[in-house]
C-alpha cells in the first residue's frame, strides 16, 4: 500500500478557452475615406510695382475678373508729369538730331575738296553723334517713364475670382504690398488634412483618389495627390495633402465640402482585431493555433497599417491558419487551447 501511494497520476494540464479567427486574406484591398475641401490651385498677392496713395479700387471681394481687367489705380499725378518731361526732352533730342544731320553730310561731302577745314568737319561729326545719343537715351527715358505710369494700374494677370482684400482706397502703400488676393480659375484643388498612420501605410504623391461633393454624392471627379506637406500641423498634428482636380464640375465651387476616396493596395490583405496582437522582444506577434494538437505558437508578423477597427499585416500568415484573437495574454508557447466558441470565425 506504501508504494501504490507513490505512482499519483500527474494533473491534466490545463486547457485555457481562446477566441480566434481563420486567416482569410481579402482581395481588392482597403479604401480610406477623407473629408476636406475646395481650394484654388493657384492663389496671387497683386501688387503695385510703385509705392504711391490708392485712389480706386474697382473690384470687391467674390468678384469674378479676367485677364486685363483694371482693378485698382495709384495716383498718377508725379508720374503723368515725369512722362511729359520725359517727352519734351525727346522731341528736343530729335529736333536737335535733324538739325545736326545734314551738316554731318555737308561737311563729309566738302572734306575731300579741302572746302572745309579739319576742326569744323569733326565739330560737325561730333554735333552729329552727341544729338544721336542724345534721342536714344531721351526715348530710353520716356519709355521708363510711361512704363511706371502704366504701373500705377493694377491690372488681373489670370481669369479668377477675388478671394480678399489687403488694401484700402486712401491707404498709401509700399512696392509690393499685396493690395489683392486673386484665386485663378484655372485648375482647382480638394485639400484634406490626414494622419500620419496614413502617410506611413505607403501614400505617396501621383496617387489617385475620386473626389465626390459631400452634398451630392454624384457629383465626382477624379484627382491626383501632387503635394504632401513635410511636417505636421502643430495643433491638429495631421499633414495636408493636396490633389489636383481633372475636371471639377460646376457644383464643386471654393470652399465646398468634398469626400474623397483613396483606394489602397489591390493584392491580397490580412486584416485581424487589434486584440491579436501581442509581443515578442519588442516586436508584434500572434498566437497561431496548431489544429492537430490544439497547441499555440508565438509567431511574429509585420504591420503594413494600423486602423480604427483591425490591424492589416503586410507578412507572418498564410492562408487558413488559426489565430487567437482574444485571451492572448495568458497564454504561452506549446499551451493547449479549446475554441470558446467555434462559429466566431470571421474573415
């Protein structure tokens, strides 16, 4: 009886109850829905090129303007007067040039015939050239002069649409001061600002993305992203992400609200709970279940982007395994594991 009591069977190891999935890659990959806006693909500060006082200005804020069209004017008092002298010295230049060009020709005629002395025919040549440098530099002048009096004018350098007003009628202001705000309405943009889970899953300037009204779903265009910004925005911490719009509708008119969709990858994708996860030296794992034997075994497995509601893999699984999706954190290498609930398999 002594030695019957020293042959105990050993206790069943424990059978720990998990939830789980079947690894079901899905094709056509993942979609991401962002909300942004219209915005002009190319916005202008007009300026004057001369400090001076407004005096007009002929447009207002929303205002649609072609290429040409005045749209404010400096006071052109000092300048008007400085193309007039500039004028008047040219017409002397000239009136002295055709006084001082036949007398070149005189004197090179009488020069061979000894009917002139020397002095006077390099007087005459000397009259002659000074009266011609003289018209040039004077018409040099007079276009720099009516090249500023025409710079007193603002004038739109694109068609578009007024987007603000930086200056007053009255207010003096510097060369180069942004007096307006044009909007040109050629090409249009849908500006969205993302995540950074988003740039890090792979997107890239040149990617597509379809861009609809946010109030009218049917109105859609296609779009190009052509411009990511490199930092964050500090109090929002998202990027802002441009696309250019192919062709906008009508509808699509700045500062409405749009809807875009990026689609993703077009292979296949593994996607898991974010319960799945767990660790193995810092790097994140799952729990695979062996059918034959019941046991589980930490696999490690790469991350190819992280979302709201599951994890999608980009390596680690194949097709058909078996991964603990929930109790993952009493587990442990070769332990054998009961399905909770065998029908929760989801793809």
């Amino acid at each position: 009886m002594a030695l019957a009591g020293c042959h105990k069977k050993a206790p069943k190891p424990e059978v720990r109850p998990v939830r789980s999935v079947v690894v079901r890659p899905s094709m056509g990959g993942a979609e991401e829905f962002l909300t942004g806006q219209v915005a002009p693909h190319r916005v202008v500060n007009l300026s004057f090129r001369l400090p001076g006082k407004i005096v007009e200005r002929t447009v207002a804020m929303g205002d649609k303007v072609q290429v040409g069209q005045l749209l404010a004017r400096l006071d052109d008092t000092e300048a008007s007067q400085t193309l007039r002298a500039a004028t008047a010295d040219a017409l002397a230049a000239k009136a002295s040039l055709a006084q001082a060009e036949p007398l070149q020709k005189r004197a090179t005629a009488l020069l061979p015939d000894h009917a002139i002395s020397r002095n006077a025919y390099d007087e005459a040549i000397l009259r002659y050239r000074t009266s011609v440098e003289a018209v040039q530099s004077t018409e040099a002048r007079e276009r720099i002069a009516r090249e500023e009096l025409d710079h007193t004018r603002l004038v739109a350098n694109a068609d578009g649409v007024i987007t603000d007003r930086l200056a007053e009628v009255g207010e003096v202001v510097a060369a180069g001061q942004p007096v307006l705000r044009l909007a040109e309405a050629a090409g249009r943009d849908a500006q969205f600002d993302i995540s950074g889970d988003l740039l890090r899953s792979g997107l890239a300037t040149g990617a597509g993305m379809t861009v609809c009204l946010d109030a009218d779903r049917q109105a859609c265009t296609a779009g190009t992203v052509y411009e990511l910004a490199p930092d964050a925005d500090p109090l929002t911490r998202t990027y802002r992400a441009k696309v250019l719009l192919d062709a906008p509708p009508a509808a699509m008119t700045l500062g409405s609200v749009v809807v875009g969709r990026l689609a993703g990858a077009t292979g296949a994708e593994i996607h898991l709970p974010p319960s799945a996860l767990t660790a193995q030296d810092g790097k994140p794992a799952v729990w695979v279940i062996a059918p034959d034997t019941m046991t589980v075994t930490l696999r490690k497995v790469e991350i190819a982007r992280y979302g709201a509601s599951d994890v999608t893999l980009a390596a680690g699984l194949a097709a058909g395994e078996r991964v603990v999706t929930a109790g993952v954190q009493a587990l442990y290498p070769d332990r054998k594991v009961s399905l909770l609930d065998d029908a929760d398999v989801r793809p």
